[in-house]
C-alpha cells in the first residue's frame, strides 16, 4: 500500500523543486555543442594575454614604485627606480675623464707647434751651415751637428703628432666610458616596455633587487587571445591567418572576431581545463586564436584575462560565417 501511495506523495514534492537555473552562455554553449554546424568547428577555451615580468637590469636598491596594481601604462613609462647615487658619481668620474683627455689633446697640439717651430729652425739652421761648409767656413763637425739637429727636430715633430693620435684615442675611449655611465644611470629607472596593465607589484621601496629580477609583472593589452584544443578531422582543413570568431561567458549577446594564428603541430592530449572527461581523453591539437590589435585598443579597459568561453573556426576557409557568428562588438 505505502508502495503504491509513493509516487502520489513524490509528485507534489517534485513539482515544488526549483529549476536549476541555466546561463545564457551555459544555453547557447549547449545549443552549439548539440548542433552540428557544417563548416564550422568549435571548442571552449579561456581568454589568455602575455605577461610581461619586468626586471631590473642592474642590481640595486629600490628608492621608488611608481605603478600601482590594475595601472595602464605606455612603453617607455618608468616603473620603478633603483638608488643611482653610486652611478651618479661613476657619470662625474667619467665627465672628468673626458675633460682630462681633451685637455691632453690641448697640450699635445701645442707640443706639435713647439715642435714644428723647432723643425724650422733647425732646418734653417741645418741649410746655413752646409752652405757655410761648402765654401769651407765651419768645419765637418758643425756641420753634421746642425744635420743631426734638424733630423732630431723632425722626429721629435713626429713624436708630437702621435701624441695627438694617442690623445684622440683617449678621447674616444673616455667618451665611450661616459656613454656607459649614461646608460647605467638611464638602466636604473625601470620602464614598461609594452603597453599593458600592471598585474603584480612584485617589490617595494627599500628592498635590494639582483640583476634581472622581475619589479612588477604587466599583462600585454596588445597580445590576448584564446587557445582551443581541436581533434586532427577539425584542424587538417584549417588554414593560418583566417577568420575566427569568440563568445565569452559573461557577454554571450557580443561575438568578437579573431585571427587563426598558430595551429599546433603536434597532438597532446586535451588539458583539464576541458570540461568533460571523454574530451579529456582524446588527444587533440592547440589552436590559438589572436584578437586583432585594433579591436583591442578600443576596449582595453575591459580586458579581463581568464573568462571562459567559445571559441570558433571555419573548417572550410572562405565560407560564410552563419548568422548567430555575425561580429557583434558594442557601441
């Protein structure tokens, strides 16, 4: 009798549970995976962009941050700075040294005049006396000395002249020595080098870094996209460079357009982040879809990176895109 009045009692009970209640993206990604769309080949993914850890090239102590967690900033921006007293002393010694050698030039090139004056002379000098000796006015011996005097002035001329050689080297070395200077006092502020949103503030004024460690990590505003994992039938057709298409889960109402821009070429089997377990089991080959720069741009106060969603492609390049796949991007 209980038996029989069971089903009775079960009914009301039944009939007052709330319905689990679904998505728009848990509906639509349902309506997508139990339809077949010719032409087209689909998987879920999450949006991905590069990270950027941005380090510090010298070792030293952090004297400033200047980014905050969440900040857009611009290549070329500076991050943080590192204690540039040291450089800033090795930049004056270097200044100095410059100076010094441009000075050893001054005295050289006067060294090169006094020599060439002395030449002169002695070569006028030389000339008088070998005339003198030709008419047997002086003696052999005033005469070589006068020659060896004037061949002594010459070298001594020569002597000159390379010490302005030697200086000039001194110069440029000394230049290149500041040049250095420069540069490691400009390497001691820290830079963005993309443009992109600071994720992690990874130090803090008055810690020590070494040389080449991260300050603060930046995501790439310029670099997102989704990576969907597709079996060999799928991939074999698809073609790099073509148009691809995302929904994501919390804008289900918007389709982005992407870019196919790397094809795996080699299978692995489907990471966890699949959602059922017979996908995982398949080996499958990484498709990654690009969102182009420009799209970007316009919305990247609202790039978010690990939201979940679908991704698209045509398995016969060149077909048209049915009409629920129509780029549709807000105002």
């Amino acid at each position: 009798m209980m038996r029989a009045l069971l089903p009775f009692l079960l009914a009301p009970a039944l009939a007052c549970a709330p319905a689990m209640a679904e998505t728009p993206f848990e509906k639509l990604k349902a309506r997508f995976f139990a339809e077949e769309t010719e032409g087209i080949a689909r998987s879920n993914g999450r949006i991905e962009a590069q990270t950027v850890d941005v380090a510090a090239k010298l070792a030293g102590r952090v004297t400033e941050v200047l980014v905050a967690e969440g900040q857009i900033v611009s290549p070329g921006d500076p991050v943080a700075r590192l204690d540039d007293r040291d450089a800033q002393a090795q930049l004056l010694a270097a200044k100095a040294a410059l100076m010094r050698a441009h000075a050893g030039k001054s005295v050289a090139e006067a060294s090169v005049a006094q020599a060439d004056s002395a030449l002169t002379v002695a070569e006028t000098n030389r000339d008088r006396v070998v005339q003198l000796h030709a008419d047997k006015h002086v003696s052999d011996a005033v005469r070589d000395d006068a020659v060896n005097a004037a061949v002594s002035a010459e070298a001594a001329l020569k002597m000159a002249r390379a010490q302005v050689t030697e200086s000039e080297a001194l110069i440029a070395a000394a230049e290149a020595d500041l040049a250095r200077a420069e540069i490691a006092l400009e390497d001691l502020t820290i830079a963005a080098p993309v443009r992109g949103r600071v994720v992690y503030r990874l130090r803090e004024p008055g810690e020590v870094v070494a040389a080449g460690a991260a300050v603060v990590s930046i995501l790439d505003l310029s670099d997102v996209y989704m990576n969907i994992y597709l079996p060999a039938a799928d991939v074999g057709p698809l073609v790099l460079n073509d148009e691809a298409r995302l929904i994501l889960d919390p804008v289900p109402r918007y389709v982005i357009p992407a870019t196919v821009t790397f094809i795996s070429p080699e299978a692995q089997f489907t990471p966890k982040s699949v959602e059922t377990a017979s996908e995982r089991e398949d080996l499958v080959f990484r498709v990654k879809l690009r969102v182009p720069p420009e799209l970007l741009s316009r919305f990247e106060t609202q790039i978010k990176t690990g939201v979940r969603g679908l991704g698209f492609v045509r398995t016969e390049p060149g077909r048209d895109w049915p009409a629920d796949l129509a780029v549709k991007l807000p105002d």
